[in-house]
C-alpha cells in the first residue's frame, strides 16, 4: 500500500479569449497526483489532504472521487480557503504562484484517518512545509507513520515563492531530508540544495543512510542512486503539451514498483535501470495531455 499526504488544489490556468480572460480549473496537488496515477495503474494507494469548506473544495471533492483511490479522505477545513495554483505556462513548461493565505492544504486533524503496516510506503507532499502550522502538522504526522515502521518517500517539489527567502526554504528542506527513505528531487533542485558539493557528499551530508535517491532531468532522463551505486535511463522524444504532473506521474510508478518488490525488507531485488525506463515512460506520456491528470469520468 501507497499512502500519499499533502496538498490537492486546482490548478488554474488562464487564456486570453477576444479581449476575456478565461480561467479553467485542473485538479492537481502533487501527492494527490501520485495516489490519482497510481490507481490509474492498477495500484493500490490512499490519500490524506484538505481543501475549504467552499465551492472549490466541493468541486476537488467530486471530481477526486472518479479516480478510485482505495482510500480517500480529504477533510474539509473552515480555517483556511482551498489552495489554488495559478499556472503559467509558456511552451509547455510551467511555473505556479499559489493563492493560500491561509490555504486549507496544511489544516490536517489530529488523528491520522488510516491503517498503516509496517513496510507499507508513506509518501509526503511537501507544499505544508511553507507555513509554520504546516509543518507543526509534518512532524505529528511523520511521527505517527514511523511509529508504525512505514518507510517514508519525500518528493521535494520546491515552490521558493511559498517560504520568506531562499535560505529558509533550503534550511528547513535539509532538516527534513535526512528522515526520508525514499527521496525525488529534480535536476535544479539538487543544485540548489547542495550547492557545490558532489551528489555522493550531498547524500552522506544530508541523507539517510542507503536511501533511494531519484533524480528527474525532464526531457534528459532520470538518474537513481541507492548504495553507493548509480543508474541513469533516457526520456522518449515526445513533443510536449504540458509538463504539468509529468514528474508526478515518474514518481507514481517509481512509488508503484517499489511497492512491489519481492522482498518486503530491502530493495536488493530491483531493477533500478528497468524501474526508471519505465517511470520515464509515464512521466512522458503524461505530457501528451492538458493539465496533471488524464480526465476519467
């Protein structure tokens, strides 16, 4: 089982219409994203997030319910608005400025909605980790996952714009990354985070101990470096559409076959090189559509 918690919001995108300006909504949120593909390929996965006790909130929750998670729980909040994601997209690459102030995204209850075994896989989105009460809920949450001896996957997707400078958002990333066993970072934002340094210093510094790192180069590729070993598979050459949920879409199917392995206490038995061929895949073909996910009805 794939347990996925964090933010699901819409994703806004605006189009200039005879002079109008005309907004469509898409649902989105990255840990959303991953349980919503993972389903989608005939997974098992379960999802814990928030939106407002509003008109958008009701729309996530409706249209949500068409992916067949096996367990969704999204609660609603009265303290904050649903988050949206306004996305600019120019030539098929996206930026996002977020509307949350306060978003419901990090309003999680005291008490965690599902059963978790040991071995089970606990991904976390990371845009709670913005705001103070977000991440007070992070570290309750994380407690509760590791008290049941869940390994724990952490997908970076950097937002700058959501932390008061740079230097805290790498801060509070460096603090949190070492408790992580499974952790997916994108090219730019490994430079980020280590700077200088060599990706075998960064990961001694910084990781956990045989950790599974996942590297997304977008159009070049993907690298995973687990015990001091490290492999690399290229992207199809597709024309891209959107790229919005493409490194979602990598991730559910990494998440996925991990889940899978055939022994429950290691990973010994992957084919990393086959695992991110197929990955790459998913996350191409994700870019042959408008917005994170493929509609279902």
């Amino acid at each position: 089982m794939i347990i996925c918690i964090g933010e699901i919001l819409l994703d806004i995108y605006g189009e200039n219409k005879n002079s109008s300006l005309v907004m469509n909504g898409k649902l989105g949120g990255a840990p959303f994203n991953v349980a919503a593909n993972i389903a989608l390929n005939g997974g098992s996965s379960s999802f814990y997030g928030v939106v407002g006790s509003d008109f958008f909130g009701d729309y996530i929750a409706l249209e949500a319910s068409k992916y067949h998670i096996k367990n969704l729980k999204i609660e609603r909040s009265d303290e904050g608005n649903t988050t949206l994601a306004y996305v600019s997209n120019q030539k098929g690459e996206r930026s996002f400025g977020f509307v949350r102030n306060p978003g419901a995204d990090y309003f999680f209850g005291e008490d965690f909605p599902f059963e978790i075994k040991s071995g089970d896989i606990v991904h976390f989105g990371s845009l709670m980790l913005g705001k103070k009460k977000g991440r007070v809920a992070f570290n309750r949450l994380y407690k509760l996952v590791k008290k049941e001896k869940a390994l724990t996957s952490f997908d970076a997707n950097l937002r700058l714009d959501i932390f008061s400078s740079k230097s805290e958002a790498r801060d509070i990333y460096l603090k949190i990354l070492p408790l992580f066993d499974i952790v997916k970072l994108s090219e730019d934002e490994l430079s980020f985070l280590a700077k200088t340094q060599k990706i075998e210093n960064f990961m001694k510094s910084h990781l956990k101990k045989d950790v599974i790192l996942f590297v997304t180069k977008g159009s070049s590729g993907s690298l995973c470096y687990h015990k001091n070993r490290s492999y690399e598979a290229t992207c199809l050459p597709l024309s891209m559409v959107d790229s919005t949920g493409a490194g979602d879409a990598f991730y559910a199917r990494v998440l996925l076959e991990l889940d899978n392995r055939p022994h429950k206490n290691n990973f010994d038995d992957i084919n990393f090189s086959s695992l991110l061929t197929n990955a790459n895949k998913e996350g191409a073909e994700n870019t042959q559509f408008f917005g994170a996910l493929k509609e279902v009805e």
